[in-house]
C-alpha cells in the first residue's frame, strides 16, 4: 500500500524577545560589580600611609579636645576654689599654661597657671585687678581627680588701682584723680564743706611702704571759696584762709565792708595801719579810697588770717560775705582730716603661708599699677 506522505508544515521562526536592557522603560544594566565594588576598588588604591596619617589626625584631634576640655573644667573648679577660700566678690578669671594639660596633670606639677581677680577690697579703696601667675605649680591629689592643694614655689603679679574706682569711692563722683608723672596724683573737684561746694585741689605722692603697703603724701591742699578766699589746712602763716588777691582788691573798691574790717581795732593793727591814719580814713572816704587802694593794703590784707577773725569778730566776716558757719567747719578740717578724705594708701593682705612682696610703685594713666612677686605660697592643703 502506498503511504502519502504527509506535507511538511513549515514554522515562521519565533522572534527573539527583547532584552531586559532592550525594553522599554527597563532601566540600564551595569558592567558587573557595580558602584560597591568600585568604591572598594578605589579605596584600596589609596596607599595605606594616608590612612594612616588620615587616623592618626582624627585621633590628635580626639586627643586634644580631651584636653582641653579637661583644662575648661580644672579653670573652672579652680576659679571656685579661689573664690570661696579668698571670700571675693565676683569669680576670678584662671588660665591654665603649658600643653598637654593631662600630662601635667599626671604628673602633679602644672607649668604656669594665672588668675585674674576683679574687684578685691583693699582698706578705703578697691583694687580694679590684681593679677598673678604662678609658675611650676605642684599640686596635691589623689589620682587625677581629688586635689587637695597646690604649692606655688615662685608667683609674680600685678596690681591695679583704677582712677576711676577712686573717682567713685573717695570723691562721691565730685572729685577726679589723674596722673602726675611717675609717682603723683592730681586730686580736682568739689567738697561740700556746711552746704558749700568749695573747690578742691590737692597733691598725693605715692610711694611703696614696707612689703605689702602702698602709702600716699597728700600735699598741695587747697580749698577756695569762689574767687574770694582760699583755705589751706595747717598752722604756718601762709595756712589757714586767705584772701585771694582778687577778693582783696574786690574789698579795696567797696567802702562798707573796707570800714567793717577796719573798724576792728586789732584787725588794722594787724595790717599794719597806724591809729591816725586809721581814724582820718574812717571819717573820709577818700582818704579810705587812698589807703585801701595802696599795694601795701593790699599785701596785708591777703596775710590776714580769717580763720582768727572767725573766732574773735564772726560779724565782721559775715559783713565780708564769709558764712562763719562755714568757717567754723573750716576750722575743723585740720590736714590730718582732710588727707584722710584723700588717702590712696592700702595693705596687701597677707597670705597664710609663704610671702607677698611689693616690687614696684608707678603711676600711670589708667590709675596706680603696682607689681608684686611671692614665694612658698600654698592654697589648701590637709
């Protein structure tokens, strides 16, 4: 039998699907390892000397903020202590020196450390600023956290008395102290003396005395009444209160208060008037003219002590426009109580061990510096 055979089917060939990269929206396809494992590959291209010195700094700069940190903390605790073993009025300002701190630290001996204290009390006066920075500090501690002293074998400091405290504290903002060369002070202002305002001139020199002291001279003190008298506190004749020549030369030309002085008896022998021509210029205003307007009236009237008239003839002086109350409290301002007022002079206070002493005195234009070295100080302590 014969077989047919059967036709043969041909098939189109199947198209070839896209690529995943191919299709649309697909997203791209990377060579293999991707973006990791070319990030590592870069980085183990980087020699290992600069990680090395890439650690090494991140750790210096660890380190370091350690340290200072610890130094922040040692001032801050130190500035305490100091404030409440000194009983201070404000904190002090503490500046630990040298680097690294913890080194130091370990090994119990700091290379400088410097406080600052504002405002100190000082006798009479203030002290703006003191400042002192020991050196090779030695310190008492259990570990690096319990210290219990220090020892300061050698210090050295500076002192401030500011021109401006003594403005506010000595001269209740009516008197101003400026300085005169190296070793005065200028005093310039107003004192109320019994409700007058008189104003003030006076010189203080300024010297060290003995270790810790620093002593004032105060010279040159005058108080004038206006233009018409000047009171200088002492017993020498040319102390006391005076005329000025303006306020003798004011009394020449005024005819009624010239009479009130003369008719004192002892006040014109005192000037050196003889009793006739006395009596002619009391009856005549024109003699009176001729002897009051003499230079030699008024040599003597300037001479006069009023302080003495105040004593004996208060009316003649209030004839002449002087209060005799404030004379009367002129009286009383002798020169040991007027100096006091302007005293600039104060004491180190001494410290519990070890020394304070007192190197130099100078004045200058802010106010009165003054530096101080120590030795064998300590601060707390068993």
């Amino acid at each position: 039998m014969r077989t047919t055979p059967h036709p043969t089917v041909t098939h189109p060939a199947p198209h070839p699907r896209p690529a995943p990269a191919d299709r649309p929206g697909a997203p791209p396809r990377h060579r293999r390892g991707g973006p990791r494992r070319r990030r590592r590959a870069r980085r183990a291209g980087v020699p290992r000397r600069v990680k090395a010195a890439v650690g090494l700094t991140v750790l210096a700069a660890f380190l370091t903020l350690a340290d200072r940190w610890a130094v922040l903390y040692a001032e801050h605790r130190a500035a305490q202590a100091v404030e409440d073993q000194l009983h201070l009025a404000a904190a002090p300002e503490v500046d630990i020196g040298g680097f690294p701190f913890l080194t130091q630290l370990a090994g119990r001996r700091l290379e400088s450390v410097r406080i600052t204290v504002p405002h100190v009390a000082a006798d009479r006066v203030t002290l703006a600023r003191v400042t002192a920075t020991a050196h090779d500090l030695r310190l008492d501690t259990d570990g690096l956290t319990a210290l219990r002293g220090a020892h300061a074998p050698r210090l050295d400091g500076e002192v401030l008395l500011s021109f401006a405290d003594l403005d506010r504290e000595l001269g209740a903002s009516q008197v101003t102290f400026t300085g005169h060369g190296r070793d005065r002070v200028l005093a310039r202002g107003t004192l109320p003396v019994a409700g007058h305002d008189l104003r003030l001139r006076a010189e203080a020199r300024v010297r060290r005395q003995g270790e810790r002291g620093i002593a004032t001279e105060i010279g040159g003190m005058r108080l004038d009444i206006g233009d018409l008298a000047t009171y200088r506190p002492g017993t020498r004749p040319s102390e006391g209160l005076h005329l000025t020549p303006e306020g003798a030369a004011r009394l020449a030309g005024q005819t009624r208060k010239a009479k009130a002085l003369l008719s004192v008896p002892a006040i014109a022998h005192r000037m050196g008037v003889p009793g006739p021509a006395l009596r002619r210029a009391v009856s005549d205003d024109g003699r009176l003219a001729d002897l009051t307007g003499s230079p030699h009236f008024a040599r003597q009237a300037v001479r006069l002590n009023l302080i003495d008239l105040a004593l004996d003839h208060p009316e003649v002086l209030r004839r002449l426009g002087l209060d005799p109350v404030l004379l009367d409290a002129l009286a009383r301002l002798t020169r040991p109580v007027l100096a006091d007022r302007l005293s600039l002079a104060f004491d180190l206070p001494e410290p519990r061990q070890g020394e304070v002493r007192l190197r130099d005195v100078r004045v200058e234009r802010d106010g009165i510096r003054v530096r101080l070295t120590g030795t064998g100080l300590a601060v707390g302590g068993r």
